[in-house]
C-alpha cells in the first residue's frame, strides 16, 4: 500500500510514519483551504488582502487534521493493543492514516472495538474543537484560531460520518463485519461480504466522479475517482490478505525456503557472474558470502547492467556489490507473510533468509503463490 516512508516519532509506544504521498495531501489541503474556504469574501472578508495569513491558517488546518488522523488512528492502536493485536505503527499517507496491524483482532467483539475505537476518538477531538471554538469566540481570539479551530470541529465530524460508511475497509465496515462474524462464526464470509460492499463503493464513487465531471468539478471529479478506485482496491486486497493470512497461519518461513541456495564469492570476475550464473540459473540477484556462509551483501543484474560491458573481465564482485538490506532479506523467525508482504511491497521476487548475519535459504514468491493457491482451492479457508 505504501512506498518509502520516514518514522517520525513515537506516541504512547506506537512508531508514526510518514509516506511521501502525504505531503502531496498537506500541500493540496493548504492550498484548497487558503484560496477556498479562507478565502471566500462572503464568510471570511477581513482576510481578502490577507493570502499570507491564508496559506498559514491553511498550513495550520492540514497540519491540524493530520493530528486528527493520528489520533483517530491511535484510538485503533490502543484498543487492539488491549486486545493483544500487534502493531507495526501508523502511517500517514495520502488517503489519511491506517494503523497497521499485524494480525486479524482474535474475536468479533475485539474487531467490533477496535473498528469502534477510532471514530469515538475523532468525536471527542470534533466536540473538543467545537468547545474550542466557542470559547474563542467568547473571549475574542479572533478569525484566525476561530476560523481554523471551526474547521477542524466540522472535519473531525464529516471524517466520522464517511468512516462509517458499512463498507470494508472502513470502520463502519469493519464494525459490519464484526457483527456478521458473531452471527455467522466465519471471519472469511464476514469479511468476503464487507469487502464487496467496499469494492461497490468505491465503484459508486468513481461513477460521482464522473457526474462530478461532467458538471465541470474537475478537481472534484479527480479526487473522488481517486478515493474510490483506493477503496476498491483496499477492499480487495483486505480479503485477498486475509485468505493469505489464514492460509499461511502455523507455517514457518524454513518450509518454503529452498536451502543451500546459489552463492558468489568476492573474488569472482563478472564475467564470469554473467556466464556460469546468470545465464545458468536465471536468478536476478545472488548472495555474496564469505566464511562459507556469512551473507556480506548482494549482487544483482542492474548492478552488472550499469558496468560497461569491457570491464567485466577485470571486475570481480567485491568492487560491485552492495550491502543487504530489509529490502531483499528476511529473518528465519519471521512469519511466511511477512516475506510475501515485504516482496510486494519491494517488487521482489526473491529474499535471501539469513539467521542472524549467516545465510540459511532463499524465500520465492513464485514458491509461496503455489503453496497459496493450491490451499485456497483445496481447502475453505474459515
């Protein structure tokens, strides 16, 4: 769901992300809100000759609902933490904020809460900046807390609304689910309903998007199809997960890996490389070890690519390769999707499983696809 992302700080022992598309949304909420909202003459006069103050009210608002988000999302994070969910952190990112759990929450009460927990938070943040506001009034703060304070008490309240929406991955969905979860005792059935509801909203979206555009709403238009071609494809991918999830619950990484995998040494030529492995086996990257198995990084064919071909003869790989990172590794301890999230997320086909700093296998997509695939059909995954 995410690309490169920076860890910001940690709240209440939860690490916050930030994914650079979030940035986009910080710039276009400060623009809509400066030459918007702040700057419609008939609500806010005094501030026509004001685009300074505008832009920095309109900063202030998109920083402002950001905290929102984080707060919402944290509601989420401690209510699953209760719950004994683990938590990778919350990321922000252009659609919002998504507090990243790794696990589905035990029962359908614990989803049923944590699913909760978010918009009850949102609403204590809206009432507290209508309270806020009332009181700026009262003792004359003047437009720019009021106006700012009063967007955030009404975005806070319209968040709320539109997360309820029963349909997955939204907090109304997920509270729908829980509640077809208890009734029917199938976390699959729950979520595979939830989930088309999600995806049929998301479809219900893009068509106003359409309407939005032919009345001549372009940015509208544009924002709409957006969100709901994201809905639909976080639906989709929420219940593909989920079959994933529970077809892979008990597995460990060491019966997929293939062990004893193709190494290169440091001191063989590239041309070589190229020759007796490349073209051999088909692979787009090798682990470099020394010591016999002690993985000192990788080489890949980009790595190669960028070498002119004239020097392959008197190149070898210690003067290419480049150390291994969470990019194109894994730890024996982890969980087998934790490997497949990571290879979709990195577009890699490959991770080389180290135990510690010392090579123990190689973990494939393509293994782990047939293994998932052939469950699926072979059994109901409930």
């Amino acid at each position: 769901m995410f690309g490169p992302r920076f860890h910001i700080l940690n709240l209440f022992g939860f690490p916050i992300y930030v994914d650079l598309s979030w940035f986009i949304i910080v710039v276009l909420i400060t623009w809509s809100l400066a030459e918007g909202l702040f700057g419609a003459e008939q609500w806010y006069p005094e501030l026509a000759d004001e685009p300074t103050l505008r832009w920095a009210m309109g900063f202030a608002g998109a920083i402002g609902l950001f905290v929102s988000v984080v707060l919402h999302e944290l509601g989420h994070a401690k209510v699953a933490e209760w719950f004994g969910v683990p938590m990778k952190g919350i990321t922000l990112f252009i659609f919002g904020g998504v507090a990243e759990m790794t696990q589905e929450p035990p029962s359908a009460k614990a989803e049923f809460w944590v699913a909760i927990a978010g918009p009850i938070v949102s609403v204590a943040v809206g009432c507290t900046a209508a309270v806020l506001w009332g009181a700026g009034h009262f003792v004359g703060l003047g437009v720019p807390f009021t106006s700012v304070i009063g967007y955030l008490a009404i975005i806070n309240i319209v968040l709320v609304v539109f997360n309820m929406i029963p349909a997955f991955p939204l907090d109304g969905g997920r509270v729908l689910r829980s509640i077809i979860w208890a009734w029917s005792g199938q976390l699959n059935k729950a979520t595979r309903v939830t989930s088309q509801i999600g995806s049929g909203f998301g479809i219900a979206l893009m068509i106003l998007a359409v309407l939005r555009l032919i009345m001549g709403d372009i940015l509208g238009a544009v924002w709409w199809f957006l969100i709901g071609m994201f809905l639909r494809a976080a639906a989709q991918m929420s219940y593909q997960r989920l079959l994933a999830r529970r077809a892979l619950e008990g597995e460990t990484l060491e019966r997929f890996m293939k062990q004893n995998p193709v190494t290169l040494n440091v001191d063989v030529p590239i041309d070589r490389v190229v020759d007796d492995f490349l073209y051999r086996y088909n692979y787009k990257m090798f682990p470099v070890v020394e010591d016999g198995d002690r993985v000192v990084g990788c080489i890949t064919i980009n790595q190669i690519k960028a070498l002119p071909r004239e020097k392959w003869e008197q190149t070898r790989v210690s003067d290419v390769y480049e150390p291994c990172d969470d990019t194109n590794t894994i730890q024996l301890d982890k969980d087998p999707l934790d490997a497949l999230t990571a290879m979709s997320q990195t577009q890699r086909s490959r991770l080389i499983v180290l135990e510690g700093d010392r090579l123990v296998g190689i973990v494939s997509l393509k293994d782990l696809m047939d293994f998932l695939s052939m469950k699926i059909e072979l059994e109901e995954v409930r």
